[in-house]
DNA sequence: AAAGGTATGTTATTATATAACACTATCTTT
DNA sequence: AAAGATAGTGTTATATAATAACATACCTTT
C-alpha cells in the first residue's frame, strides 16, 4: 500500500491492481475527512462518490445521473448530481478533469488540490500524479509573471502503458 | 519584439502594450502558415481570427458567434463558428482554453502545441507560457508511468500581475 | 413542537457543441 | 470554358453540459 498522500501507483494505468481496496479506502476517507470538516457525506453524496470509484475513469454528470437512476426508483435530475459533485469537490474528495467534462476520485485528498492527470484516450483511465520538481517549476514561472495561483490543472492527454502496448505489438 | 516562437512577454500581463502590432503579427503570421501548409485562410476564417484577436482574453464560441453576427448582415449559426475554430486549432493559431471552454490566439504558432496557459480570474486575460525546465519535468513523469503524451494542457487560474496590485494596493 | 439551517426535489432554462444534409465556391483536368 | 471533384459554408435540428429559481423535506437546537 503506498503511503497516505502519494500518488497512486503507475499499476493502475495497467489496470494490475486491487479495486476493490481503492474504493474501500476512498470511501473511509471520504467519511474521515467530511467528519473532520464537520460536513455531512449524505447518502446521496457517498452513492455519488462510489459510483465516481467504480473505476479510475473520469464520469461525466449525466452518465452519473442514469447510473444513480438506475439505482433508485425516483427520477433523478441534473441538479441532485451537480450539488452533490459541488460539495465533493469543496471537500477535495474528486477532481474535474476539463478536458473531458467529467469528474474522478482523488486518490490523496488531504494534501494540496493541484489536479495533474494523465489521460488515456484508449482506455479512459486517468492517473493522477504530482511531482515536487514540475510544481517547483510553475511557481517559478507564474513568479516570472508576477501571477498569483489560485487553482492548477495539467491534463496530459495521450496512451496508458497498457495501450501503448496494445498499439505497438 | 521578441524572438519569433519565443512566449509573449510578461508586460502583456499588465496591459502596457501595442496590441496593435499583437494583430496584425498574428494575421500576418496565419496568412503565412496557411500558405506553407497549403491550406486557405478564408474570409470567414481570417475574421474569427481577428475576432479572437481583440485582445488576450480567451472568447467563447457563443461570443464570437454574436460578434460575426454583428459584422455581416447575414445570420451566423454555431457550425460556421466551430468549424472556423476547428481549422485555426488545426493550424496551430489558436488554443482552447478548457477551464474556461474559451479560444484564444497563439503567440507562437510555428512551435511546439503545448496549451500552457496563466488565467486570470480577474481581467480574464490569458498568458501563454512555456519553460523548458516544465516540459522537461513532465515527460520525466509520464516516462515514470510509460505514458504517450500526444497533446498537453496547462492552465493556472489566478491572478495577474495588474489585478494582484489591485487587490494588495 | 417550533424555528432555522441544510439538503434535496422539481421545473425550466441557459450554455456549449455536433450531426446531417444542402448548397456554393474553388480548384483541377480536360 | 465546361465538367467533375473537393473544400467550404449555410441551415436545421439535436445532443450534451450546467445552472437558476423556487418548493419541499430533513435534521438540529431549543
């Protein structure tokens, strides 16, 4: 198990790794945090967020929506997913990935909520990563600037391990 | 004047600059491209250009569309601006700005396509940089995952160095 | 139980983007 | 210059993503 705050392991862009721990952690994670915060994860909000774990591949809202239709019998509108999406991204517990229109669990959402992806455009999957030295870089270069950060996104978007071997071979 | 394919220098950051010659630069430097490329920079095309050229401010399809509108007498649907937009992102002369679904113009249009990008919340401007020491860095990282990159997206949404002034001051 | 805040339901609308097909302009070959 | 091919644009309809505004339900504290 990597240590609490790290990024996930490069296992997952091929797909060789035990799911089922990652929603489990997430999910008690989730509740830690909302506790600590002194919010609520309602049922509603931990549906969502498990249906977000399902994978490591980013869900757009209305892929959401049916699946949470699917689950319950009441009807479920376009608001009801945003709100919760809303306040799991307020808590640090998901990231938007911009250039698909769609959210992913976070995989350390204690530390800082840089949102640095790779995305496989085969498969899906979206890995996140952080590295000290890239961070390093930025501040450097908004400085030059004189810009202020307040929000960053790197989205790399391209082939997984796994499918780049696909393609080559 | 820069070097050409250097970034645009940080004064356009606090707005002390001869956007004119941003212009006509830009316009001069498409008609170019498209002629190397064997490509027609149409009238339809060239105005989306100049249209996204006002200023640094990345627009959105919506916006251009209304502003086409305006300047022909004929009506304008969302097509003849997407496409226009499809063939300048093609050209490499202007970027898609994702946090803000917005395009700006490219201040260096024969380089790399990297879309790195410091946005500001305030005035909406949006300065495109690029440091070797980041690029460096982030193909060390999607070497340590074996990841393919094929397209590259950073946005830091923040401050200027204008508008920080203006909030300290 | 009442009051106040938080969360969700509901309806309607706005914003962004594309599909499919028709028509026109431009280029190429003769 | 005419014919055919290709590229570009017009037009209508629709898909996809997100939010506004207001109503109702649910918790918590008193």
């Amino acid at each position: 198990m990597p240590p609490s705050g790290s990024p996930i392991s490069p296992s997952i862009a091929s797909r060789l790794h035990d799911h089922n721990h990652c929603i489990s952690t997430a999910m008690e994670t989730a509740q830690r945090i909302c506790s600590d915060n002194g919010v609520r994860l309602t049922q509603l909000r931990e549906q969502v967020l498990r249906l977000i774990w399902q994978s490591h591949r980013p869900l757009g809202a209305y892929a959401l929506m049916e699946m949470l239709a699917e689950q319950s019998t009441r009807r479920v509108a376009p608001p009801t997913v945003y709100r919760a999406l809303e306040f799991l991204l307020e808590q640090g517990l998901i990231h938007r990935i911009n250039t698909l229109n769609a959210f992913v669990g976070c995989t350390h959402p204690q530390g800082d909520h840089d949102n640095n992806f790779m995305i496989c455009e085969e498969c899906g999957v979206a890995i996140e990563f952080c590295t000290e030295k890239i961070q390093h870089d930025i501040k450097d270069s908004a400085a030059q600037f004189n810009f202020t950060i307040k929000a960053q996104s790197i989205e790399l978007v391209g082939l997984c391990q796994a499918c780049t071997g696909n393609k080559d071979e």
